[in-house]
C-alpha cells in the first residue's frame, strides 16, 4: 500500500517533465527543412494546421467540448490580420499575430459565456450557427472582407524587421516554427496545471466538478477563450504566409477538416495534433493531386474506420502495438487461444451478407460505367452480377474471419471460469 | 389585391413548399435521434442517394416520376436496415464525437462515389406533364409542382401523425423518445423499433431528395449542403418531436423565404440568427424535452 502511494506521488511529480521521446517531433520538423527545402511553402501550412488542430484539442481533447465551428476563431484571426494590413496599414507580422489572437480570443470569451451553458447536439448546433453568421456577415460587407473572391496581394514587414519573405517559404517556414514552439510551450503549462486537471475532470465528469464545488462555466469559458486565441494565431499566420484571404476559411469543411486531423492523431494528448496534421496534410497533398473526389472517398475511409477500429487515434493505436510487446511492468499475461463460439457463425453469415449487397451495387455500377476489363472478361450481364454479389459475399466473410481469428482470443482462465 | 398582400401570399406560399421539403427529410432524423440520441450526419446522403435513384429511375429506365419517388424510398429503406445493423449499432453507446465522425466519414464516401457515378455537373429530373405548369388561384398562379409539394407534405404529416399519435406502435416510439430505459423494462423491444423507425426516416428522406430535385437541382454535394438546414430543423424543433420538427420547418421555410426576398444579400443569415436564438433561450428546441 506504502508503495503504490510512492509510486502515484512519484508519478504525479514527475508527469509533467520533458521527456527525451518529446524532442522527437521538433527534431523531425527540423529535419523536414533540409530534407526537403523546396517544399517549406507546404511545410509551413502543415505547421499552421498543427498550431490549429492543438488549439482544437485542448478545448475537445482535454475540455471535451465537441464543436464545428471552431473555423471561425481561425477566420477571426486572419481577417484581422488582413484588414489590418489593409486598411491600417499595420504590416508588423508578430505584432499581428498577437493582435489577432487576442480578438479571437475576446470573441471566444463573449461566444463561449453563451454556449457553453449547453452540451451535446444543441452545442454542436450553435457553434456551426455561430461560424455560418460570422461568414454570412463577412459577405454582406463584401466591400470590405473581399467575400469568396478575397483579399489578395497583402503586404507584410520581414519578420523581427530583418528576415525577409523568400520564394520557397523557408523564413515562414521557420516563423510558424517558432510561433508553434512557443504557444505549444504555453498549452504545455496549461495541461499541466491544476487549471488543466480540473478540465479534465470536467470532460470525465461534470456533475461531480460541480459537486465538489468548481466553478465548471468559468473554467469552460477560459479555456475556450485560450483555444480561440490560438486559433486566431493560427489564421493570422494562415493570411500572413498565403499573402491572401477568402471568406472560406469560416467555411464548415474547415472546421470539420481539423476535427479529422485532431481525431487522426489522437485527441487529449500533446503530440496528438503533430503527427494528425502531418499525416492528413501529406495524403490530402498526394492524393487530391491524382483525383479531388478519389481524395475524398479516402478520407471518409479513414474517419470510419479510425472510429470504428482506433479510437484513440494513430498515437493510440502506436501505444497498443507497443504494449502487446511490453510484458515487464503487467502481470505476466496468461496464454490465450482463440476459441470458436456459436455466435460467430451467425457474425460470419451477416457480413457475407453484407459483402453480397456491396458486390451486388459494385457490380451494378461498373455495369453502369462499362468499365472495359470485366465486360470483356464474362460477357453476360446476370454471369457478372453474380460473381460480384458472391465474391463480395467470400471477400467480406474472409475479412471477418481473419478479424475474428486476431480479436476474439480470450485467456484460458477466463474460459474456465 | 394590394400589392404587399400579394407579395406576402407569394412567400408564403414557396415558404411553405420549401417547408414541406424540409420536414419530410428531416423528421426521420429528429425522431432517430430522439429515441437513440444517435447524431447521423449520414442523414443527407441518404437523401441524396434517393434522388440519384429517382434520376435514374426516370431518365434511364422511362419509369414515371411519382413511382420512381416510391421505388426509391423503399430502396433506400431497406438498404438502410443494413446500415443501421452493422455499423451504426456499434456506436449507440459511443460518445456523440465519435457517431459525428463516423456518419460525416460515411457521407463524404457517398458524396465520392456519387460524384464518380454522376458526375459534379447537377441533374434534373423529366417530370410528367400534369406537375409542369402554373395553377391559378384567381389573383395570381403559381407553380404546380410546389403546389404538389405542399399536398404531398399535407398528406405525409397526416399519415405520420395517426402513426404516431393513434398507432399501437407510434405509442411504443413515444414511450421509448420519453424514456427508453423504462419502455424496454415494460417488454417494448426498442433495438427492433430503432431498425423500423431508422428504415422509415431514411425512406422520408430518400423521397425528401426525389421530391428536391426539380427546386434545387441534385449534385453530390446535397448530402452535406443541405445537412446543417435538416439538423437546425431537428434541433430548433426538439429531438423526437413531430409537432417540433413541424413547427421548425414551418418557421424555417418561411422566414428563409422571406428573407432571403427582402434582403438577397443576406444569403442564410437569418436561418442562423433564428437557431441562435431559439437555441441560447429554448437549449432543446420548441418541444423538446428537458
């Protein structure tokens, strides 16, 4: 008993220090630079996303505040960057920035006062209202924010009045660096803090921070506030590095997209946000280059099967793979062997099922599209319906049971008992 | 008759048309989501898929226009059993991000597909010549087809009110929306129900996208574009309630109609001005319960 109090005093001392595995992301982000030095206009985007998708999960991942409007903090923040620019011609870029975030972080501070009374659906609901009025607003006074054509050509000072803007992006590349590396710095010390550990305890369960006497809408409105702000930065870097600005950066697909990359990565974890981004950036970067709608089926792929399959994330699921290696610190686990049960002949026959409706459709449509390889291979239209009805149904019933075989070994003990 | 008065039945008039269109495609997901609090944002490609049957049906095959709206919903239904037996019953119990992303997945793998199959460029849809035209009501015509729209939307919510108020099985969805844990312990076998009304809702929605064409023309996109109108509807109406989910369309279709002829420029603003405020006042909507 003395011991396990050591060991959790220990831990809870120790949680919050760097740690070596920490360095790894930032020494990979430097690396990226001088592996791949003509693609920084790129690597400079993937960075803003990563400053976007963390301020994101320190309100969803740690607060547990599910929005789809959090595109119109990150368009607070650009178009106050652009207009300043524009219309005061207050071209100073950190000055800008920091100018930027905090006005997205007073507009997240009077929103979130409001909203953030409710949960679930209703929510979810006023944060996409509230991203739809501030476009729709923009558009009424085209005149000024440019509307869906934008502003383009904004000027802006070399960073620190020394650093001038290049052709391949490398001062942005190293500017959004920097500005990444000090607000990751400060959401650090948040998440860490006793602020951080009561939204937490927040997210896990509300009634009891209430019961024990939190002050849950305060915490709430602040934190929103702190992500807003960060997203604002965000969006000011977002204009700063583009040179330019359109009404779609409220659109929902923004808000949506960093949802995905938030999700991707892991959410209420650190790194979570670095690697999500990367990874949806790079295949968004590949993939719609060959074909947009190609892009999007992927993607939609992706979002259910990180549901369905790996709901932590890829952080998450790098951590399951590492522990099925990790056998020192558990119990030794006991031997498992796979055991066929009734009920998954009955799951066998639903998903040859449903492979059988999914050949069935896929044949109709390459029937529909005439896609010459099948139609020469088996001429008659029925011949071809069937192979694909029943191969769909082999192919899914086969993946069912290869997962059957890996997820369902159960522990000799528990049969036993 | 005075020229406001005409202007005034004129809005009300495509207001309600484009009310009728808003509440049978979004009732199936209010009551979805009253009675598993499931949050389905697949909902739209539901609809969507039914129009693109429905533009099939008529241009490639010669099937009539109403015909091909009942083909088509009852497709989508039964298709939609599946859906709801594999995957959407995973997640019952998953926290609402997680039912968010999941059916957001699946409709932007519709929106892929479909786009593959039909291509971006929208589709019309051949209608018979009965629908085509004007009707006169004596001090100005209107369009046939929105008349036909308000019919068949009078029709439907006369139907789903008896279903629902005065059915055996209506009366077990209710008593399942006000508390479910209590109607399962009473014998009502809520899993099965949720298959029924889930299928029902999405057949709704099916004839809801069939029935969009000829107002908006039907791209791929529909599933998503027209999604934030069905949840507001759902939402500024209460979750599981018909007369909400009325209401809200009603209110919805006509102030949108109406602004958007008093002030073009404003686009959607008061649509979202409107959920604010019936949201930040009434957090579950107009009969919504607490």
């Amino acid at each position: 008993m003395a011991e396990a109090r050591a060991r959790a005093a220990d831990y809870l001392v120790r949680r919050h220090y760097f740690r070596l595995s920490e360095a790894l992301p930032w020494l990979l982000m430097i690396a990226a630079f001088f592996l791949f030095p003509n693609r920084m206009t790129f690597g400079s985007q993937v960075l803003i996303m990563v400053l976007f998708a963390l301020s994101l999960d320190l309100i969803l991942g740690y607060a547990g505040i599910v929005t789809l409007g959090h595109a119109a903090f990150f368009g607070v923040g650009a178009y106050t960057v652009a207009l300043a620019s524009m219309l005061l011609d207050w071209s100073e870029p950190i000055s800008g920035i920091i100018a930027g975030g905090l006005l997205a972080g007073l507009v997240g501070a009077a929103v979130g006062w409001f909203i953030l009374r409710y949960r679930g659906l209703t929510l979810l609901m006023l944060t996409i209202a509230f991203a739809a009025m501030l476009q729709e607003s923009g558009n009424l006074r085209s005149d000024i924010t440019g509307g869906y054509d934008g502003l383009p050509g904004l000027m802006f000072d070399p960073v620190l009045g020394t650093f001038q803007y290049d052709l391949y992006g490398h001062t942005n590349y190293w500017y959004v660096f920097g500005v990444l590396a000090v607000i990751f710095y400060f959401v650090r010390r948040i998440i860490y803090s006793p602020f951080g550990q009561a939204l937490t305890g927040i997210r896990e369960n509300v009634r009891r921070m209430h019961a024990i006497g939190s002050p849950v809408h305060r915490r709430l409105v602040a934190v929103y506030a702190i992500s807003a702000a960060i997203a604002g930065v965000a969006g000011g870097l977002f204009t700063q590095t583009n040179a330019y600005v359109t009404l779609t950066v409220f659109d929902f697909d923004n808000s949506a997209k960093v949802l995905v990359m938030l999700i991707l990565g892991g959410t209420g974890r650190l790194y979570g946000p670095f690697l999500g981004a990367a990874v949806y950036m790079v295949l968004e970067d590949y993939f719609s280059k060959l074909s947009p709608t190609f892009w999007q089926l992927g993607i939609g792929l992706l979002l259910v099967l990180t549901v369905l399959f790996a709901r932590r994330g890829l952080l998450g699921l790098a951590e399951d793979a590492r522990g099925l290696f990790k056998r020192g610190d558990s119990a030794p686990s006991a031997p498992r062997r796979m055991v066929w049960k009734p009920e998954h002949w009955n799951s066998l026959g639903m998903s040859a099922l449903d492979g059988a409706v999914i050949g069935f459709i896929a044949g109709f449509a390459i029937n529909m599209k005439q896609v010459e390889f099948m139609t020469t291979f088996v001429t008659s239209a029925p011949a071809r319906a069937l192979i694909f009805t029943l191969g769909g149904a082999a192919v899914a019933a086969g993946i069912n049971a290869v997962y059957l075989l890996v997820t369902s070994r159960t522990s000799v003990e528990e049969q036993t008992s | 008759m005075p020229q406001f008065a005409i202007i005034a039945v004129s809005i009300l008039f495509d207001g309600l048309a484009y009310a009728m269109f808003l509440f049978i495609t979004s009732v199936g997901l209010s009551v979805t989501m009253g009675l598993m609090g499931f949050v389905n944002l697949a909902h739209g490609a539901f609809a969507m898929a039914g129009g693109y049957i429905v533009v099939s049906l008529t241009r490639s095959y010669g099937i009539d226009f109403v015909p091909s709206l009942l083909i088509a919903g009852v497709t989508v239904g039964l298709i939609s059993i599946r859906f709801e037996r594999r995957l959407y019953r995973q997640l019952y119990k998953a926290t609402d991000l997680e039912q968010v992303l999941l059916t957001i997945g699946l409709a932007f793998m519709a929106i892929a597909m479909f786009t593959y199959f039909y291509g971006p460029i929208p589709k019309s849809v051949p209608l018979p010549d009965w629908l085509e035209g004007d009707v006169n009501l004596g001090f100005r015509s209107f369009p046939t087809y929105r008349a036909f729209l308000i019919a068949i939307g009078a029709v439907l919510i006369s139907v789903l009110w008896y279903g629902f108020e005065k059915t055996n099985i209506g009366a077990k969805i209710r008593a399942a929306v006000d508390n479910r844990r209590m109607a399962e312990s009473v014998g009502i076998n809520v899993d099965l129900l949720f298959t029924l009304t889930f299928a029902l809702g999405s057949a709704l929605a099916a004839v809801g996208g069939g029935l969009a064409i000829q107002l908006f023309g039907l791209t791929p996109s529909f599933a998503v574009l027209y999604l934030v109108l069905f949840l507001i509807v759902v939402a500024v109406g209460g979750l599981g309630s018909l007369k909400g989910t009325l209401l809200a369309a009603l209110v919805i279709g006509i102030i949108d109609t109406g602004g958007k002829y008093a002030f073009p420029v404003a686009g959607n603003l008061f649509i979202y001005a409107i959920t604010a405020v019936v949201l930040l006042i009434k957090p579950t909507g107009f009969f919504g319960r607490e």
